[in-house]
C-alpha cells in the first residue's frame, strides 16, 4: 500500500514586520567592579621573614602586651607613623633603628586577641602594612602564654 499523497503547503500572502524596541535609558554608565580583597602586598614575604617575640607584662594599670619586631627583608623599613592597636589600646611604640620596633599594648580586659598595625616603607614599591597579632585564651595576665603571629598586605 503506498502512502496517502501529500498536500503542497500555502503560499505565505502576508508579512509580519517586528518594531525595533526603543531605548529604557539615554545614559551608559558602564559596569561596577567591587573588589572585597585587600590589595596585594607591596613588600612581598616581609612577614615571613621577620622575627616577632614578647609577652605579657605588668603595667601600672595592670598588664600590658610588649612585642619586638625586627625586618629582614632588604630594603625595607618601618614608616615613620604610629602604629595603630588592634584589641586594646597602644601604651607605646619605639623604634631604636629602621628595621626593629618595640610596642607595647594594652590589652582590653575581655578579649583574646590584642596586636598593632606598623606602616612600612617598601623603597620605590611605595608602602604597606605589617600586622602583628597576639592570641591567648582567658584573660591578659603576665606570664600568660601568648602566641605572636604576623601577616603583611
């Protein structure tokens, strides 16, 4: 049996045209990057080749934080500006030479975590930042061990 023959398809008679859509807006403002990241690091591997040590000791308001940091990275120096406290407030900082700083911390009372943030001068690179961050559990007290550790941005 052979298949029913098939009927030819009409002859379109009409055309559609498509209106080109109008413009929402007059302006291009382009497009908004946000970078969450902090910029990478101008002195690069400062913190890993530096050496921090210290700890807690008695202050005449109680205990205080006071931690030494020498540089070892060539051409690097400690800016002249004072270091900002992280997690208590800064007592004092010193700077017997480009490359060393003594700082010292007072801790806040309830916290477990207490340091500084040292400018740093990066030569022709510019500049960037050296923090110094002591972590501890229970309350500062001297003689309380104190784990010094750094990271540079």
């Amino acid at each position: 049996m052979d298949p029913p023959p098939v009927a030819p398809l009409p002859t379109p008679t009409a055309s559609i045209t498509v209106a080109k859509p109008k413009p929402t807006a007059t302006s291009n403002h382009g497009y908004l990057v946000v970078d969450m990241l902090p910029a990478p690091a101008r002195c690069m591997a400062v913190a890993k080749s530096a050496s921090v040590h210290g700890g807690f000791e008695p202050d005449a308001s109680g205990v205080k934080l006071r931690f030494f940091v020498t540089i070892k990275t060539p051409g690097v120096t400690f800016a002249s500006t004072t270091p900002t406290a992280i997690g208590g407030a800064l007592i004092s900082s010193n700077f017997p030479n480009p490359t060393t700083a003594d700082i010292e911390v007072r801790p806040t009372a309830t916290g477990h975590l207490t340091g500084a943030q040292l400018a740093l001068s990066c030569g022709s690179y510019g500049t960037a930042t050296l923090v110094v961050n002591g972590t501890f559990t229970g309350a500062p007290a001297v003689g309380r061990p104190v784990t010094l550790t750094m990271t540079d941005y």
